[in-house]
C-alpha cells in the first residue's frame, strides 16, 4: 500500500518512503505539563496516533518508533511552582500523569518513547557549543541565542521573510540581540528559579532546543515524520530545524506534518467565552471513544468545530456500531478500504464513511475491525451500554434490583417484578430479557 503525506515543507502530498523500512521514526511535539490538556491539545494527539497505527500496520510493530515528549521546564511550570510553594516536580509529574490517563481514555495507544526535557540537559549544553563553535550562535548578558542571519533558508518552512515571521512572532527585541529576529537557546536563572549549572551561566533551556536535542538523541540527526499542530510551524518547528540543521550539518525531518484548528461551536476556544474544554473534565460526560470520534471527523489539516452537540452525535453512531457488532468477531484482516482512506493522508472522514459502508449485519465483523484499527469499538458492547466509559450508574446497585427481580419473577410476583424495571428505568437502565439471563445497558 503507498502512503501519501501532505508534507508541510514541500507544500503538497508525497509519497512517504521511510529511510529505513525496518526503523522507521516519528516525533510528535507533546504538552507542557502545568495544567490540564484541553479538547484542542488532543487533536494531535488522535491524529498522529491513527498515523502511528497505520505505520504499524504497514511495517510492523517492532519497526516504528514513536517519540512524544513532555516539556517539564517552563517560565509557565516555574509560576505556578512558586504559586503553590512547591518543587516544579510537583507540578510536571501531576501533570503529566493525568495527561497519561487522559490520552488513554481517548483511546490513543501510548507512544515508545515519552522523553523528558529535563533529561536531557547534557544534550543541549552540547548542541549548544556545537552552535557557537560554528558560529551559527552567540553568548550575551548570560544568554546563548541563535543567530538567524547565519542560516541562509531560515524560514523555509513557514514560507515567510524573515521580516515577517519577526512580525508574525512578536518576539521581544532585547538589546543582547543582534537581530531581532535572533531566538533564545539558554536564558539566565534566579538563585530562587529552576537552572542547571552551564558554561554560560546557571541557566535553563529554551523551549525550541528542548525538542532537538530529545529528538536527536532517541531517534537520530535525521527522521522520518515530525509533527504538531498547525500553531507550531513557526516559531517552534522553524527554529527546530534551524538549530537543529546547523549543528548536525543534516537534514533534521524528510517530512513534517501540521493538524489545523480546533474551534468550540464556531468560536476560538477561550476561557472568557466560557467554551473552554478540558479533556479530563470532558471525560467525566461522555466516552472517550465519542471524544476520539469528534477528532477524527473532519480532515486533520482542516479545521474542526467541536460541541456537545457533536459528541453526541458521534455517540450515538459508536452505539449503532456496537449493537451491529456485539456478537462477532473482527475479521483477521483490516478493510482495505479503511487502510487506503488512511494511507492517503490520513483521510479519516473518508475512513469513516468506509465503516458506514460496512454498518450492515453481514459486514460487522468487517466493521469491528477496520472500527478497531482506528482505535473505536475496542471494549466489550455490553460495557459500553453499560455507561461507555463516562457513567455516574451504580453498577453494583442495579445487578442487586436485576437479581430482586429475577427473583420476583421465579416466584410469580409480577408486581414486585414491574416495581423493580420501573426502579431501573427511572435510573436510565434498560434491561435486556434473554435464554443465558438479563443484562442491562445505559438507557439511550
């Protein structure tokens, strides 16, 4: 199966040809943990994983490697650190680990590698020196910034003059700088901040280098697929690939991959609006899987508009697939359909049109599997209708008034009997008569 991806750099879809089909490698940018993820954080972390999935089919398991990192040093981390009279260690591993429940409530299988940035401080005071031996960076009033004006393509892949991505980056113009333009790699710290001892200073690192240097170490000066959302390109990504480039004299990424915008019923998601989502306070409403679903729907480079009314919708569809595939089993294989909507980049909502094709009785072993593939319909019907993940029912409760009722009707007390469903209705529980007994589901 050929794969097309749109790569950002060259401005159009290309066929992906890894470097090494035996080892093939993806970096995805990954959250700064002072706070909760929100709705929007997700998207990439959906897409890129159905991409993850896809690879592995493609080439197998052991042949892909998936690095996600977390930012665990930040100006934002060290505020509320300070806030809270806490070590900034308090804060990223809280952060992080709900991060890590988060992700996998939606479904997204957990990358190979989860590096840390805080780790990899020895890599970066390195790259760092590489950089100013080659002249391509400079030392002033305790920082180590990168000179733009020594890259001759710097700008390449936002397609922007240097003017204006200066512009376009509202980047402070300190007077240690030579150019404007010029980004930070090291900057000064506080006796009473986060730092580690350097050649230039106590210090600590900039956000762009973070990610070179964690990239470079677990996956080599040179990778398959690097990718984020659309709001990386510049100036995060850019200056990856400048600092990145000049210190290894090779190229950083053959293909980079951008998701667009997530708005919340038409509006920029804002905590003034009153729209802002959080995953974790999301998933205590509704299934992972209609989260995942609502992700997936439109494509991953055109914006999508997210709403409750949204995820309810995709519910209710995760309940029609379910019921058609509740007794079988999935095919040994995934529909070609569902693999060719994919491996043309990413095309999810043409994917999920493939498992609307195959919604019918004599396809839904079809359907479980391509559905499965894309990381839906992956836990037992019966569980699902019983609160899919996002239920306040007590299950404990109702097997007791199921077992009160069977018990009714074994001695004939139809009254006690209809008592006891009219409870269970009450409670948004519908009950299921059948030869091996009654189950039950969340009502609808």
């Amino acid at each position: 199966m050929t794969v097309k991806l749109y790569n950002t750099i060259a401005r159009k879809k290309e066929v992906f040809t890894p470097i090494d089909a035996s080892n093939v490698r993806m970096y995805v940018c990954g959250p700064t943990v002072y706070d909760f993820a929100h709705i929007g954080n997700a998207r990439p972390v959906v897409v890129f994983d159905v991409l993850f999935r896809l690879l592995r089919e493609l080439y197998g398991e052991d042949n892909v490697t998936y690095a996600r990192n977390f930012t665990d040093i930040d100006d934002r981390i060290m505020a509320k650190a300070k806030d809270a009279g806490v070590d900034i260690s308090a804060i990223t591993e809280k952060f992080s680990s709900v991060y890590e429940q988060d992700m996998a409530t939606l479904n997204a299988l957990t990358p190979s590698l989860q590096p840390r940035a805080t780790d990899h401080i020895p890599e970066m005071l390195t790259m760092m020196a590489t950089l100013i031996e080659k002249d391509h960076a400079y030392v002033a009033e305790g920082h180590v910034l990168f000179d733009v004006t020594s890259m001759a393509n710097y700008g390449r892949l936002s397609g922007h003059s240097r003017d204006e991505l200066v512009a376009g980056a509202r980047v402070e113009v300190a007077p240690y700088k030579r150019d404007a333009a010029d980004f930070v790699l090291w900057k000064p710290s506080s006796a009473d901040q986060a730092g580690w001892d350097s050649p230039w200073g106590r210090g600590r690192p900039g956000w762009h280098l973070e990610c070179s240097c964690m990239s470079a170490k677990h996956l080599g000066e040179t990778i398959d697929i690097h990718a984020g959302g659309q709001d990386l390109i510049f100036p995060h990504h850019e200056n990856e690939i400048a600092q990145s480039e000049c210190a290894n004299g090779k190229i950083f990424s053959n293909y980079w991959m951008h998701n667009g915008y997530l708005t919340v019923d038409g509006e920029k998601m804002s905590k003034s609006l009153g729209n802002f989502h959080t995953v974790h306070d999301l998933i205590g409403d509704y299934p992972g899987e209609a989260l995942r679903l609502s992700l997936l729907i439109a494509h991953y480079r055109q914006p999508v508009d997210f709403s409750r009314a949204v995820v309810a919708e995709q519910k209710k569809r995760l309940d029609r697939w379910y019921r058609l595939s509740e007794r079988v089993t999935p095919s040994t294989a995934v529909p070609e359909t569902v693999i060719a909507a994919i491996s043309d980049d990413i095309n999810t909502p043409q994917a999920i049109a493939a498992l609307e094709a195959l919604a019918k009785p004599d396809t839904a072993s079809d359907l479980l599997a391509g559905a499965q593939f894309l990381g839906l319909l992956t836990q037992p019907a019966q569980d699902w209708f019983q609160g899919g993940g996002a239920s306040d029912l007590d299950a404990a409760k109702i097997e007791v008034l199921i077992t009160e009722r069977s018990e009714a009707k074994a001695n004939k007390d139809w009254a006690t009997a209809d008592r006891v469903r009219e409870t269970l209705s009450a409670m948004g529980v519908t009950l299921e008569d059948g030869p091996a007994g009654t189950t039950w589901r969340k009502a609808d």
